[in-house]
DNA sequence: GAATGTCCGAATGTTAACATCACGACAAAC
DNA sequence: GTTTGTCGTGATGTTAACATTCGGACATTC
C-alpha cells in the first residue's frame, strides 16, 4: 500500500525458504497432523531437492515453533497442550499489548488503512480455513503497522502456533465464529484508527479471550 | 537447584551447537565486531569441521538476532542503531513485566533462591565483561523462574543483543555500574521474593531506565 | 568523461555420499 | 519372569565436491 512509490523489494530467495513454505502449508492442510514424524529424506524427495535444504527450512520452523526436534532424533510437528495455549495466550497478549500502544500512537494512515483492508476482507470469506488465515493476517497487519522489527519477529515466533491453535477451534462454534469475527475486528481496526489506546487495549483483551475459552468452556448450544 | 532430586538432563548436543556457542564467544569477546563478515569457510576452518555445522551455527545465531544475513550475501555481525537500542528496550520491557507478574504469582521458593543466588554472585565481581554476564544471567534466572516456555525463548531471541547492548556501556560510568548494580539487583530478588508485584514491576523498570539512559545522556562527571 | 557491458574471483547455495547415532527386537543370563 | 546385553535397521549428523550468484574491475561505447 503506497510504500511512497518505492519499487518492490525484489529479493530473490532461496530453495530453503520455499521448502519451508511448502511444508508449513501441509502442515496447516492437515497432510502432517500435530505429533507426525518429518522425516528428511521424505520431505526432500516429495519435494525434489536434497536434504540440506530440508534441514535448512525444519530449522526455521523450528524457530516458528511449528516443529521440535532432538538430537539424531528428527523433527515432529508441534502439538499444543491446554499449557501450550495457555502460554500462547499470555505471551501473545503481551506482544499485542506492545504493538498496540504503538499503532496508536505512532502509525502512518497508509498502515492504518492496511489494517482496515485486512478487517474488511474478512467480510466476504465463507470457508472457515480462510477465515483463519484472515484473521492471523489481520493480526500480521496490526503487527507491520507498530513499526517494530524485533516486535514483529517476536510474533512471528508465534504465529503459526496461533494459526494452528486456531485451526482446532474449526467445527467448534463454528457459525458464531464466521458471523461475528468479522465485526469484531472492524472495531479493534476502528480503535486503532481513533488512536484511542485504552479501547483498543481493551477490545483486544475480549478478543483474545474469545478464541481462547472456547477450548476451555465450550459453548453447549453447538 | 533441588529439582526435586531429579538427575541432569543428559542431552547430547551436537557440533552445531558446539560451533554456534564458539561463535557467539567469539564475537561477545570482540574477535568479531559489530558489521563485520563472518565467512563459512574462515569458521570452518578455525573450527576444524566442515561447512554444514557453521551453516547451522549460523542460522542459530541469526534465530538470536545476533546475525543478519542476506541471500548469497552472507552473514555479518548485527550492529545495534539508536533506532535497535530502543526496540530492544520496549520489547524487553513487555517481556519482562510478564514474567514480573508470573514469578510474583507462581515461583517456586526453589526458584527464587536461584534469582537470589544470581544477584549475590554480582558482589564479587570485579571485571566489567564478567558483571555483564552475571547481568544477563540474573535476568536469565527470572524468566526460569517464570516456568513459561514460550516467554523464555522469546527473551532468548533478544538475550544475545541486550549482551551486545550492555558490552557497549563499559567503559562509561564503569565505577558507579560496578558499585550499584549489585544493590540493584538484590532489590529486584528481595521484590520478587516478597511476591509485590507493583513494587517489582517499579523496580524492573528503573533497573532498564539506568541501563538505557547510559546512551542518550551520558554522565557529564565520568 | 560518464555510462554501459562484460568478465573474473570469491563467496554462498546445493547436492550426494559417508559416518554416527538412537530405537526396537531378540536372545541370554540371573 | 524380569532384567540385561547385543545387534540390526533406519534415521539424522557430517563432510567435501559441484553449481550458482553477487560484486567489483576492466574494457568499451557514445
């Protein structure tokens, strides 16, 4: 969005990092359910290149939290305990915390209105594994706007744990999920535009908690 | 200490940690400045393994951000901006206001009298570089003592930079850090150890005050 | 003379073969 | 019957050679 008429980025990336982005997104589709084995000599012939690669991109899943490994031992997917989430929740609500205040008072209107984009796609999404991708996206947004580069790599630390503890909320509340996300999230945008930091502090913390207790206290009309 | 009688964890590491912990040695110790190039085939050599170990170690260290490497470019040392100095602080302070609250409200007694244990270890310290590292590990020993997984390698991730950060403060105000900060911390243990969660998060704050200051206001009697 | 094009060197990216290790099954011993 | 020791399998850890790419130096062109 109106990078002041910059040209694009144009880095060239390596075969790591698509592998990764290859693997993450089976993962997220299910091919790789949480506790499975990623076995490299596996993954590099599916994928057609050598193992240096693979390992290369376990790594930086690794580092996403998406994967664990041990030594001469391989890597699993990640699976999420209740202390998982928990975890998740608070460190994320730290992080969010954070990149709030910034937003509200340091972002340019250009990253105020990416955020009002991502709020607004949400609207025409019917398919709930799009809405979750919105929905990080969303907080990705939120995130670019703060302007913090180590807060952000914080988040992304997190993030695909997120996106996968928000994968296993599917099925559950599922018609409430997509009727009223969207709106919600047209609020904390519009929080953010007014800068009003206190509401945005406090739509942020309903919001996180909504995700969160559907695990714990699942609603018994569904 | 006393896990509860529990043996040591007993886990092998293997090369790359080894070369990544060397690395890291070497650039704490100066052998490496701040932009300067780190060569695979240089480490390899000076390591005595092969290249893969120091690809691994490598991305490691990027993982802690003391690292910054582009495609076919390679990997120099991080150099900290007044611009990186101030996201660290931020970040730092909404990490560690979390495990503030999470140490007043779940420590273990054990765990405390480890945070306790590293604020005494600061009173015999006399080299500069060696009250740095007892600096990071006090800190160190209070995101243990938070028991949060996710929250400690989120700390991890800017540990090495704050150690970078601190190593550029020596030799400014070196008397008064030497002389106060061991007080200051046993302060921050005494806080904790009383569980007053306002009076620690007061003091945590001041603690990352001093150190920051440093920079933009140095002393005019040193 | 400034700009453009081409080439060379040096570093990283990638590959495939080799060495090492952990886990499980099976057998022997107490 | 439980435990301990051994062995084989299949994976990861490591290595060294090959391929690709970047940056700068030099020559060329207008």
């Amino acid at each position: 969005m109106s990078e002041q008429g910059r040209v694009a980025p144009a880095r060239r990336r390596g075969l790591a990092d698509e592998v990764a982005d290859r693997i993450r997104e089976a993962i997220f589709a299910g091919t790789y359910a949480p506790g499975a084995q990623l076995r490299e000599v596996e993954l590099a012939g599916a994928l057609d290149v050598s193992r240096g690669p693979v390992r290369e991109a376990l790594l930086r899943l690794e580092r996403e939290g998406l994967v664990r490994s041990a030594w001469h031992r391989g890597a699993t997917v990640t699976t999420l305990s209740p202390a998982d989430v928990a975890e998740l929740d608070s460190l994320r609500a730290a992080l969010e915390q954070l990149a709030v205040r910034q937003v509200a008072a340091h972002a340019s209107d250009d990253d105020l209105a990416t955020v009002e984009q991502a709020a607004e796609r949400m609207r025409r999404v019917e398919d709930e594994h799009e809405m979750v991708r919105c929905d990080i996206a969303f907080h990705d947004a939120v995130y670019a706007a703060a302007r913090h580069r180590r807060l952000e790599e914080a988040w992304q630390a997190i993030r695909s744990q997120v996106h996968l503890f928000l994968l296993t909320r599917i099925g559950v509340r599922s018609a409430d999920y997509l009727a009223h996300i969207p709106e919600e999230h047209r609020e904390l945008a519009a929080a953010l535009r007014a800068r009003d930091t206190e509401r945005a502090l406090t739509l942020f913390a309903a919001h996180r908690l909504h995700a969160f207790d559907v695990l714990t206290d699942p609603d018994p009309r569904t």
